[in-house]
C-alpha cells in the first residue's frame, strides 16, 4: 500500500466544498481543514504508485477550486495502530 499525505490551497470560499468532494474520491481517506500555509491535507492510500499518480494527476485536476497542491509520500509508518491491517478490511 502506497500512503501519501496532499497539501492543498484551495480558492478561499470554496474550502469546504473541495473537502467534502475530496472525502468521496476513490483512494483519499481522510481529509483535514488546517491552519498555516495550507487549507487542507488529505491522506491517499492506494495500491501502487501508478494509483497515485492517477489520483495526482487526473482525478484531483478535475476539482476546480484546488489552486494548488503539494504531495509527500509516506515511507513508514509509526503508529500504535495496524493501519494496513484496518484499510485491507474495508474499515
């Protein structure tokens, strides 16, 4: 499983409607409101790096109010939580 962490800014009136849009895109699980440079950060969990780039490239361009987006890929995870274990399942 791929996890990426998304930095967005988004046109200042629309934040809320490209938040609930991103909560239903295929592949992001949790989208965040934020303080600081930034108006949201969404969390991605694909299969593979080709589903992410998909996500990337494709899907998030097609949200018009995203202005601008920053992705990080995660390279380990350090949590008292079975992530990996909890999304194989469906949760």
């Amino acid at each position: 499983m791929v996890t990426s962490i998304i930095l967005l800014n988004t046109e200042r009136s629309k934040i809320n409607e490209v938040a609930e849009t991103l909560s239903e895109v295929d592949g992001i699980s949790e989208v965040y409101s934020v303080s600081g440079n930034y108006d949201l950060v969404a969390i991605a969990r694909v299969h593979n790096n080709e589903e992410l780039a998909d996500l990337v490239t494709k899907r998030l361009l097609k949200i018009n109010s995203i202005l601008k987006t920053e992705t990080m890929l995660a390279f380990q995870a350090f949590s008292r939580h079975d992530l990996e274990a909890m999304f194989s399942i469906g949760l």
